[in-house]
C-alpha cells in the first residue's frame, strides 16, 4: 500500500527507501572501472604539472577565467577561439546520441556523474553499514549508540568526499597547490569558500540523500533519450517468454510448467532505483546492467543459461518468441542513424584537429577609431586612427612590428613605439594606438575610403598575420 493511499490528502507519495545489495558480474566489474577511472581524473587531473613558463601557473589542465583561456596540455584555447569549445561540445552532444541510439541510456548507467557519486555513497554506506539485509535492519531499529556510531562514521565520509569533490573543482581554476595552501591557510578567495561549500552540499545531498530520485524526477535527460532509441537500440529487458510462468517452488506439482524465472527477487534487490526490470521497458532504468548479473548468478545456480535479463533490442523480441535466434549485435550497432551519427562527429572532430594545427600563435584585431573618421593635420596630412591589439600566444616576451600595405600611400605610427616595434608580454594582449597618415593632396587623402591592410611581423620567428581595413579620406561620410 502506497502512503497516498493511506492518506488520500497527500498529493506525493513518500520516498520509498532503496538498500541495493552487493552483486558481482561482468557488469558490475565494468562499472567498477569505469568508477575508478572517471573519479580519479577529476580529482587528480589539476595535480599534473606542465611547463607553461614563468607567467602561468605549470599546470596541465588549467581554466584561466580572469583572461578567458583554457588550458588542456599543450592545447590552448583563447577567447577569440571559443569555436574550439563549440566544436567539443557539439562532438560531446553527437557522441551521446551516437551510444544513446546504439546502447541506451548507457551514460546513465556508467558514466554519469550522478551515477558515479551515487555509486560511490552506496560503496561506503556498505562498508559500513554492511550489506543490505543489515542496512534494512539498521534502518528499521530504534536509535541507540550502535546505530549512532554508525550513522556518524557514514556522515563523516560522505563529508569528506564531498569536500574532496568540491575542492577538487576550485583546484581547476587556479593553481593548485598553491590553492591548498591558501586554503588551509585561510587565505584564499572568499569565492573558492563559497564554491567548495556549494559543491559540497550538492554532492552530499544528491549522491547521499537523494540517489535515484535525481534520475527519475529532476534530470530531463531520459524523457529526451527516449527520441534516439528505436527497435534496434540495445537496451535491458527480461526474457518474459522464458521466465514466465515465474515461480519459486521447482518440487512443486506442475513445477515442470514454470518458466526460468524463480521469483527470486534478486534483480530488484540489486537495483539501484529500486525498480523490477520484469516489469518491461521503464523510464527509471538507467541500463547499469546490475539486473544482469544478479540474474546471471541465479541462473548458473540453478543450472539454466545466463542472459533471462539481458541487453536486447524490441526488434529480436518478436524473433525470440518464435524460436529464432536474435540479430547479431553487430547489426543493432551498425545502422544508418549510428553511422550518421559517428560520421558528423568525425567530421567535426577532424575539422577541429586541422583548425588546431593550422591556427597561428599571433593574432591581431583592428578598430577603427571613428570619433572623428579622420583629422586634418596642419600641413593637410589625413590621419586616421585604429586600436591595434597584438595577442601573444606563447609562453615568452615576443617583439612584433607594425605595418600597412600599400606602403607607398601610407605612413604608421605607433604611439610610444619606434618604427613600429612593440614588445608584448608573455600570454597577453597588448593594445597600441596606431596612426596611419596620407600625404596632402594624395589620392588617399582626398577619396571617400581606400582599401587598407596592417600588417603584424613576428620579428624573431618571421611569421605575418594582418587584418584588412578601410582608410577615410577628406570625402568620407
Ligand atoms: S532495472 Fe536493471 S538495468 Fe535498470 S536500473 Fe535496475 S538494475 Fe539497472
Ligand atoms: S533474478 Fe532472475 S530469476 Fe530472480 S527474480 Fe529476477 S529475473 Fe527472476
């Protein structure tokens, strides 16, 4: 009986607490894996040391927000290429749909960071609250010291995770054990408190408290999943047509009429949503497998084949009732939506290694500075004038020149600079007033605009980039 049929004034019914029991098997080890490496790059990446010179924190993996960079290894994404950003995240939603429409909903069940965390707190809860039968026994038993004990300790490391989780974040965005030390020492930004703090109440609520009642009613991700699934989408299901009819008692009279299924309820023990996959196809099922190899496990017990729950498309369902084997999973895997799907996400992948190799490490941007479009000097010379900024890409103080094309029309100056020589810093941007000057009575001077090109030279590395502009003459508007 559910609580809204006990009490027909409540709109919700209460949350049904759920003690997954420990179960091993193919699956389970997979996510085991899948676990220990996800959890420990993100708390270990910020921890790899890479040469970045003596202006930037040596830092691999590094999101430099005050100046807008991001630094992944030898990459470096600036602002004016958040086209590479674009580009990933276009290649991280097309990968999703790729394994969605293929697999299911396996990011759900394996590497989704809910799922992760959550797995994490149910690790520790076991270790040591124990295995479920005890846990319900626990949950079920009034408060005395044994209890409280055990409910502190719980506590006290799921705290402490949840402080690692949030103070490995900050550790992205600065240096980090420069970080640890300020923070230890009470002397860093009030914003890293705040953001350790948010996270840490986040992962403690989400992953300790709130499990699977994130995946089923707060994430929107499965009610959009289910438009890139079809019937040849591998995804869990129970082999109804040889489980059923399901029963416990083999001795029994009429035993020899039961199907495979021995109602032991192991599938739905293990679950972490708490759900029973003999049901059928449900929105709350992330597809982690851990039904599989509970089921498996009863199966070799009882001596009948492995795989009454198992990975299926709805397209062998049909097959399978009439005795015919299923497609191989080769076919479900290959089809014309997932080669679809991992030729655009190539595509993209392969246009940003090229855009990656062919970018120059020297930029420049050009604004004309157009309050007035131009000055009348007192011989007549025409001058316009144009905010130049020089971005240095590398880790060292670099020398450039500026220039403009055609030359024989056109004289520069850079304001504070001689023959148009700056040094610009080590990963920085540098902004130079520039003035570009037509003789009087040239036809620069006297036309509406005249087509201009300035020119930037790395001086040491002899490299050229330019940016193309107009000059307004005497006639301009
Ligand atoms: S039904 Fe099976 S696959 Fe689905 S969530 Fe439960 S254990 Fe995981
Ligand atoms: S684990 Fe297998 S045998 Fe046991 S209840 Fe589930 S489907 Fe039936």
């Amino acid at each position: 009986m559910s609580s809204t049929d006990q009490d027909p004034d409540r709109l919700y019914a209460a949350r049904e607490p759920i003690f997954p029991r420990r179960v091993s098997g193919r699956y389970r080890t997979l996510k085991w894996w899948i676990m220990g490496i996800t959890l420990g790059i993100y708390y270990l990446l910020p921890w790899l040391r890479w040469d970045r010179g003596p202006s930037m924190p040596d830092q691999a993996v590094l999101i430099d927000l005050a100046n807008r960079r991001f630094f992944f290894f030898w990459i470096e994404i600036w602002p004016h290429e958040f086209y590479f950003v674009a580009g990933l995240l276009i290649m991280a939603g097309l990968g999703l749909f790729l394994f969605t429409s293929a697999l299911g909903r396996v990011w759900c069940g394996y590497t989704c960071p809910q799922t992760v965390w959550t797995d994490l707190f149910i690790l520790t809860e076991r270790w040591i609250e124990g295995d479920r039968n005890r846990r319900i026994k626990l949950w079920k038993s009034g408060w005395d010291a044994h209890k409280i004990r055990l409910r502190v300790t719980k506590m006290a490391v799921w705290l402490a995770i949840s402080v690692a989780t949030g103070g490995a974040w900050v550790f992205y965005f600065a240096d980090a054990p420069t970080l640890l030390g300020e923070l230890v020492t009470l002397r860093a930004h009030p914003v890293a408190y705040t953001t350790i703090l948010v996270l840490t109440a986040t992962t403690l609520v989400l992953g300790g408290f709130m499990r699977e009642q994130v995946c089923i009613y707060m994430c929107p991700w499965p009610r959009i999943q289910a438009a890139m699934m079809d019937e040849d989408t591998l995804t869990i299901g129970y082999r109804d047509w040889r489980g059923e009819p399901r029963g416990k008692h083999r001795k029994a009279e009429g035993a020899e009429t039961l199907g495979d299924c021995i109602d032991c309820n192991a599938c739905v023990n293990v679950c972490p949503m708490g759900i029973d996959i003999r049901d059928g196809q449900q929105l709350a099922c992330i597809t982690c497998g851990l039904c599989i190899d509970a089921c498996d496990e009863v199966m070799e017990k009882i001596g009948k084949p492995r795989g009454l729950v198992d990975y299926m498309a709805l397209s062998d369902e049909g097959r399978e009732r009439a005795g015919q084997p299923p497609k191989p999973v080769w076919k479900h895997v290959f089809r014309i939506r997932t080669i679809l799907y991992t030729a655009l996400w190539s595509a993209v992948g392969v246009g940003l290694i090229v855009a990656l190799f062919v970018r120059s490490d020297i930029d420049i941007t050009v604004s004309p500075v157009r309050n007035p479009t131009y000055v009348t000097l007192s011989d007549g010379t025409i001058r316009n004038t144009y905010d130049v900024r020089v971005r240095n890409m590398q880790g060292e103080s670099r020398l450039f020149q500026i220039s403009v094309q055609p030359s024989d029309l056109f004289r520069v100056e850079v304001e504070g600079a001689r023959n148009g020589l700056v040094e610009v810093p080590p990963d920085a941007i540098e902004l130079n007033r520039v003035y570009v000057m037509a003789p009087p009575g040239s036809a620069a001077a006297s036309a509406q605009s005249t087509d201009l090109r300035i020119w930037l030279l790395d001086v040491e590395a002899d490299t050229r980039t330019y940016k193309d502009t107009v000059f307004n003459g005497r006639n301009a508007r």
